[in-house]
C-alpha cells in the first residue's frame, strides 16, 4: 500500500514539474516586436481654412538602438452632406425630406515628409523636438445655402434635376390621403396667398366652393373640410398654380424652407519612422476644414 502511495505522489509531482516546464517555454517563446520611436505632436488649431496651413509641434524620441529615419504626416478626407427640405404652412403632420450623409472620399494618404535632425534634440525635454506646418487643399471649402434669396438653379445644383417636380408630387399625395386634415393645410395655403398675386381669385374661386362646415359632437364645435370628406378634382389643378417657391416659402415672408451643407474634415496622424521603418504613431487629430 505504501509502494502505490509513493508511485501516485511520483507522478502528481511529476505532473506538475512537467506543466511548469511547459509553461517556462511558452514564455521563452513569446514574440517580443520592434521598438517603435515615441511620438506626440500638438495642433495649433483643429479648424483651419481650406487651403491654409496646418501648424503643429512634434517631439519624438526612441529608446531602440535603430536610428530614426523621418517623419510623416498622413491624413484622409471625410465628406458630410447635410440636406432639409420643408414645407411649412403644412401644419397636420409636417413635411420634411431631410439627408445626412458622410462620406470618406479620400483614404488615408501621406501628405508630407520631414526628414530627421540630430538639431532637434532638446536636452531639457530629453526628445527631439520641431515645428512645422502640412497643407489643405482650397478646394474643399465648406459649401452653405439657406434661407436666401431662392436660386431654382442652387436647388438644382444640389438636389437634382427632378427635386422640385418630385418634391411637390409627393407633398399633394401625402396630403390628400387625409381629407379633412388636407383641407386644413390647403386652406392656409391658398387663402393666405398674396392678394396682389393674379393667381389669389382662382383659387378662392376653385377652393371654397369645395368647403362645408360639420359640427363634432365631442369637442362640440364647428370644423370646416371638404364637402362629403372627399379631394375634390380641381385640387389637383389648382395646386399646380404653385411654383416650388411658394411651396418652400414661410407665408408673406422671404424666407424659404431649405438648406445645402457640405463640409469637410480631415483625420490626420503623425509617424515616426526608424530607418528599418518601424513606426511610432501620434494620437489622431480631426481638422474641419471651412
């Protein structure tokens, strides 16, 4: 009994030699990388104008015994696009076609090369330390339009060839699929128009005589809506005498319901690259470009 004693304890000790040899040996087999070069650089300013210079101070260092070869700035280019299109004298349920898109248009790319200097190096800071500045280019200047004057060949510039047309087919099909709620909305819409404007006397002519009055029960009040709940067919027409303008616009102001946006920004990063061209890369930094 003893001799079997002493042959399990045997091999439970030698299990567990043999596990911690196993695991000095995985160890021992860990891939350790390259030493990269410290880098950390500061902007001047995140929001700069396209086409100015970016400014920055840098400072690296590396405690490999690989020399430093250069630096790099990279960055990419992000694109956002924001569209709003309302009409607001639609008061039932508001009418908005509304976009907001980013874009990356450009990958990340190298934009300029600064070699290294043994100058740099500040023994105070114990790094090499230097200022220096990476381009923008003008041509991705913020673009903005709103609330101006109406300019028919902005809309079309940027929302298409057919925006206008479609825009207002589908406002009258919204509309109308609720007659009592479309007779509010219509009502505003015509009988708030300009007097001045030739068109006013058609449609009070052609919209009016469509009206009626009902008395709820619940509230115990009188509401006007079509006659017999129904879109009468002249609506149609009628509602074509109205140019886009007039549908976008805030009535008896100058003021209409649409705006462009399209801005840009970049994601720009600084490396430090050794001459085996291992690289110690800096925090990211966003410029927005106006």
């Amino acid at each position: 009994m003893m001799k079997t004693l002493r042959v399990i304890l045997s091999a439970v000790v030698l299990c567990v030699l043999s596990s911690c040899d196993k695991h000095d040996k995985l160890d021992e087999l860990v891939f350790v990388g390259k030493m990269a070069p410290h880098v950390y650089w500061s902007i001047a300013s995140t929001t700069v104008s396209a086409g100015q210079d970016v400014s920055f101070d840098a400072q690296y260092y590396t405690t490999s015994d690989v020399a430093i070869s250069h630096l790099e700035v990279w960055y990419n280019v992000v694109e956002t696009e924001k569209k709003n299109v309302s009409a607001p004298w639609v008061t039932s349920k508001a009418y908005t076609v509304a976009s907001n898109l980013t874009t990356e248009r450009r990958k990340s790319q190298l934009i300029t090369r600064y070699d290294h200097n043994e100058s740099y190096w500040n023994e105070k800071e114990r790094a090499y330390k230097f200022a220096a500045v990476f381009p923008t280019s003008n041509v991705l200047s913020k673009v903005a339009w709103s609330d101006a004057e109406f300019d028919s060949t902005n809309v079309v510039k940027y929302f298409g060839d057919d925006f206008m047309q479609h825009f207002k087919d589908s406002l009258y099909h919204t509309l109308i699929a609720n007659p009592d709620d479309a007779w509010k909305d219509f009502n505003k819409l015509f009988t708030s128009a300009d007097t001045s404007d030739i068109r006013y006397k058609y449609r009070v002519k052609y919209f009016t005589p469509y009206t009626t009055k009902s008395h709820d029960d619940v509230s115990d009040t009188d509401y006007s809506h079509f006659v017999d709940h129904v879109i009468p067919a002249p609506l149609d027409s009628l509602f074509l005498t109205f140019d886009f303008a007039d549908i976008i616009s805030s009535l008896h102001t100058d003021k209409y319901s649409i705006s462009y946006e399209k801005s840009y920004q970049l994601d720009a990063q600084l490396k430090c690259l050794d001459t085996e061209k291992t690289a110690g890369l800096a925090l990211k930094q966003t410029i927005t470009l106006n």
